[in-house]
C-alpha cells in the first residue's frame, strides 16, 4: 500500500487527514532545515506521494529540486492558506506540456 502526506501549516492540510492522508505541521516561521529534514525523513520512510504547501515549498527550493528527477517519491506543490506563489499551477502545466508536447491551457 502506497503511503502519502501532506506537509505544511496546519490551517491548510489539516482536512487532508479526513481523506486518509497523513499530516504534518511545518509553521511557516519554522526554520528551513526543519522543513527539507521532514521531507527528506518522509521519503525514507516510503511516502510515495508528498505534498508539500506552495509556501512551504518556497523556503527550501534546492531540496525540492532534488526530488524533481527521482522517480519516488512525487513531491507535488498545493496552494495553502497563505504565500501562494503559483508554483503548484505551473508545475503541473510545464508536466503537461512535456507529456502532450504543447501546453493545453487556453487564455492566461
């Protein structure tokens, strides 16, 4: 069975649990390190799927990148209460057009 979590500040991922998700608090005052420590943690103990909060993932953008080129585990930006930044929305539209080869989403 495949493990996932979401990581980030607890107004936003708190609801996860509700769909069976294992939540992790990460304040956004939290230092860095604390943040890139859980994720690495989580990867070793065979989290297929992380979601780690736009905001979050802003404060430590070289540990994301590391994860971008492994095949386990995804580690998918959402946007959360506070500091979106869109890096979630563009993400998934730079998979896209790397799958379809052309980006699909019209206007904007």
């Amino acid at each position: 069975m495949y493990k996932a979590a979401v990581m980030g500040d607890w107004d936003s991922i708190y609801g996860f649990a509700a769909l069976g998700l294992d939540t992790f608090r990460v304040e956004a005052g939290a230092q860095p390190e604390e943040a890139a420590d859980l994720l690495k943690r989580l990867s070793q103990n065979k989290y297929e799927v992380i979601y780690i909060t736009e905001a979050l993932a802003a404060t430590i953008p070289e540990e994301i990148d590391r994860y971008r080129l492994m095949q386990s585990p995804a580690v998918i930006l959402i946007p959360g209460i506070y500091g979106n930044t869109g890096q979630g929305l563009q993400a998934v539209k730079k998979s896209v057009e790397q799958a379809v080869g052309s980006d699909i989403v019209f206007g904007n």
